[in-house]
C-alpha cells in the first residue's frame, strides 16, 4: 500500500514530469491529473492515519482519565 509520503514524492515527479518541454497538451494535462490524484490520495492518507492515531489515543485513555492515576 502506498503511504502519503509516497504518493506525495510520486506526484511531485509527476508534475515535474508535466513541465518537461516537448510533451503534447493531452501528455501535459494527463500528467498534472496524475500528480493531482496523488496529492488527494497523500492528504486522505494523512487525514485517515491522524483520525486512527486519534481514536486510539482516545481507547487507551491517558493517564489523567484514568480512574486512580493522580
């Protein structure tokens, strides 16, 4: 599975790949689709992992919810 970190590095050379000259217009738009589809999925990743790191946090409890804990 691809991780945001990876989706991320592969749409920046995708879009480097969009500035390179001598490409058709069709290559161009494909290409800076691409990179833009990976930046989405890099951020939903992101967004994804955060919210799970979140809920786990919040199963496990700190130790202030903790009943005793003082």
């Amino acid at each position: 599975m691809l991780d945001a970190a990876l989706c991320q590095k592969l749409a920046n050379e995708y879009k480097a790949g969009a500035r390179s000259s001598g490409l058709s217009v069709e290559r161009t738009i494909l290409l800076k689709n691409i990179a833009r589809t990976l930046t989405g999925l890099a951020n939903q990743s992101e967004a994804t992992l955060t919210r799970e790191e979140t809920r786990q946090g919040r199963l496990r409890g700190s130790p202030s919810d903790t009943p005793g804990a003082n």
